[in-house]
C-alpha cells in the first residue's frame, strides 16, 4: 500500500543510496550523500517515529557535514545529537545508534580539546 512505502521505502532507499555513493569519487559522492539524506528527512517527517529513519539522518548529515569541512561539521553536530536521540528513543534496542551516540560524545570531548 501507499503507506507502507512512505514509511519504509524512503528510508531504505536512503541506505542504498549511501551504500552506492561510498563508491564515487568526492563530487558525485557528495550529491548522492545529499540525495540520500533528503530521502531519509522525508521519511522522518512522513512517519516521525521512524527510528531508521533519524539514525541515517545522523549518519548521511555526518558524511555530508565531513565533505563540506570543518565549520560544517561543528553546525551538524547539534542536528546528529537529535537525530540520535530521536532514534534511541523510537528504538531503545538500537545498537547502531548507540554506538554513532558514543562516537558523538567522543568528539564533542576531541573538540573540546582545541
């Protein structure tokens, strides 16, 4: 039906595309990363507690945020703590999640250093 794919699909596709731009050089990876996160903010905001979906937020704004530098990635990371959260909280048993949530305060904590 019309709302399963809204719910699911999206998301899924979302991972796809991430999977497939791993493989492309930085200029096309960059527009498949951008294409893929616009898939998974849309099924974020069709079923807003799609915990997949707010957990591949966090990961593409990540990739996105690391190829557009440094100042990028300092305004994403308030973005990754809430997509994050949002994802634990739709699903507590979300290894994936936690562990991205661990990786996020190690480098909030290697920031903080500078």
């Amino acid at each position: 039906s019309k709302q399963w794919y809204q719910r699911r699909v999206r998301g899924r596709l979302a991972r796809i595309k991430w999977v497939y731009g791993k493989g492309y050089q930085t200029s096309h990876q960059h527009k498949v990363f951008h294409v893929a996160h616009s898939l998974a903010c849309q099924a974020a905001a069709i079923n807003p507690d799609n915990g997949n979906a707010h957990r591949w937020i966090a990961i593409l704004g990540y990739y996105r945020a690391e190829k557009e530098g440094v100042k990028a990635g300092v305004l994403n990371m308030e973005a990754m703590k809430y997509h994050l959260d949002k994802a634990i909280e739709c699903n507590p048993d979300d290894n994936v999640a936690w562990t991205l949530l661990g990786n996020w305060y190690f480098e909030l904590a290697d920031m903080s250093r500078l």
